[in-house]
C-alpha cells in the first residue's frame, strides 16, 4: 500500500490525473463527478475516497493498471 508525506497524497492525485487521464478535468469527466473549476480542488479527495476507498487505493489501481 502507498504512503504519504505531508501533502503527498494531493500531488499523488495530480499526478494521476495529469499521466492517466490528461487532465484533472478529464479526470472527473472520466468518473462523472459533477465539480468542475475551483470546485473540483475542494472535492477531488473527497471523490477519491468515496471511489476507490482511499487515496492509496486509488494510486495503487492506477499505477498498477499503468503497468
């Protein structure tokens, strides 16, 4: 399971958002979250959490379906 530094799971996110999907708003088009601009900063590990689990499951899903 991944860990975080302070801050960490934020670019974590970012990261997968950006090499996964192109974009963080491609990233929330992609699992129908309804936030989009400022919105979706405030609520992207929110959504993370309600569909993946956690944020280290969500890393772990995408890096290994990355492989």
């Amino acid at each position: 399971m991944t860990k975080f530094s302070p801050g960490g799971d934020a670019q974590a996110i970012w990261r997968i958002a950006t090499d996964h999907y192109g974009s963080a708003l491609a990233m929330f088009e992609a699992h129908k979250w309804p936030e989009r601009g400022a919105d979706m900063m405030r609520k992207v590990q929110s959504r993370v959490k309600e569909s993946y689990g956690s944020v280290a499951a969500f890393v772990d899903h995408h890096d290994k379906a990355g492989k």
